[in-house]
C-alpha cells in the first residue's frame, strides 16, 4: 500500500489514515493538520469563487 500523504505530509484519503513505514496506523488528525487541512481548502474555495466571478463577467 502506498502512503496517503500529501507533499506537506498531510493525510488526504478520506478516512484520514496514516499508513507509515513504521506500520503503525492513526485514523485522525492533529490540530495542526486539521487548521493546515482546512487553510488549504479556504485557499481553493476562494479561487474557484474567484474563477466563477470571472466566468460570470464574461456572460
């Protein structure tokens, strides 16, 4: 199995489960990971609504 991180390290299947060579397995996240989760998806939310004002301009 490959592990489920992403480039920062973060969990990113969606049961959240870190599946290290240590075989040692956790099904949550931090804080840390949880706000750094959650920043990133603030970040794409305000593209996407960035990209759907620019689409509706061009109507």
């Amino acid at each position: 199995m490959s592990c489920c991180h992403n480039e920062r390290g973060i969990a990113h299947s969606t049961s959240h489960c870190c599946c290290c060579t240590s075989g040692f397995h956790r099904n949550f996240l931090t804080k840390e990971e949880e706000k750094e989760m959650l920043e990133d998806y603030l970040e794409q939310l305000k593209k996407e609504q960035q990209g759907v004002q620019e689409r509706l301009s061009q109507l």
